[in-house]
C-alpha cells in the first residue's frame, strides 16, 4: 500500500493525553488540565518538577508512572 501523506500530532490538536493523565494518577493534589496545559511543550523533567515539586524524593519511577498513564 502506498501513502500520500502522514499525519503527526505533536501539539494535541488530535487528541490531548492530558485529561486522560491527570484522572488515572492517584495523587492527592490533583493536577487540572490547565496545568498541564501550561507545561505542555517542554521537557517531562521540568513538567514533573514544576507540577509535582518534589515527588521524585517519594516516587523514583515517576516518569515511567506517567508514561503508563498517557497510554
């Protein structure tokens, strides 16, 4: 089969994972779909320290715990 085009949806206009991560973490401060929104674009490093400053302390495999949330 041969293709025309591909789509890639890097900005969200598609689909936003962001309401989906922010219902399947139980964390005790919820994070609105705002937040994430204002973070959206940069590094998950500085979206985990800004949105959850200091979680890594208590969670070391966060990042892998939000990745399993976007899915």
């Amino acid at each position: 089969m041969k293709y025309d085009a591909i789509i890639f949806d890097l900005d969200g206009t598609l689909w936003n994972a962001n309401e989906s991560c922010t219902e399947k973490l139980d964390y005790k401060d919820r994070i609105t779909t705002e937040e994430m929104n204002s973070v959206t674009g940069r590094p998950i490093d500085d979206c985990i320290d800004l949105l959850l400053p200091g979680i890594r302390n208590k969670y070391a495999d966060i990042k892998e715990l939000l990745t399993i949330a976007e899915k």
